[in-house]
C-alpha cells in the first residue's frame, strides 16, 4: 500500500485558504499564516493539489 502526503511549499503558498474549502474531509486549516493538513483526515484525493493556484501543494509519497 502507498502512503501519499501533503506537502506545503510556504515560499509559494499565499494563504488564500482556497485548499481549505475544497478540502471535503476538513483534512487542511488555515493557522494564523500557516496551512496545517491532518495526515490521518486526508485522503489523498489531490482537490487542493490541483485548486490551487500557485502550485504550493503536492501530493506525495
């Protein structure tokens, strides 16, 4: 079985929060500036991979 992750890249990422509203399993908050994003919620569905629109999210494994 492969484990994806979610990575954030914090140089790229504006903080819009666009991530958190695609996010059906509530997987990702917006802290004060910084994406948090609960491993065991995600689902590696890759909504907030392909919303997001600077590229600051990847999923990987």
């Amino acid at each position: 079985m492969i484990v994806l992750a979610v990575k954030v890249n914090r140089y790229k990422c504006g903080y819009c929060g666009g991530c958190v509203a695609v996010c059906k399993e509530t997987a990702i908050d917006l802290v004060e500036a910084f994406i948090e994003i609960d491993d065991e919620k995600c689902t590696s569905c890759r909504k907030c991979e392909r919303f997001c629109p600077v590229g600051a999210l990847e999923v990987i494994s």
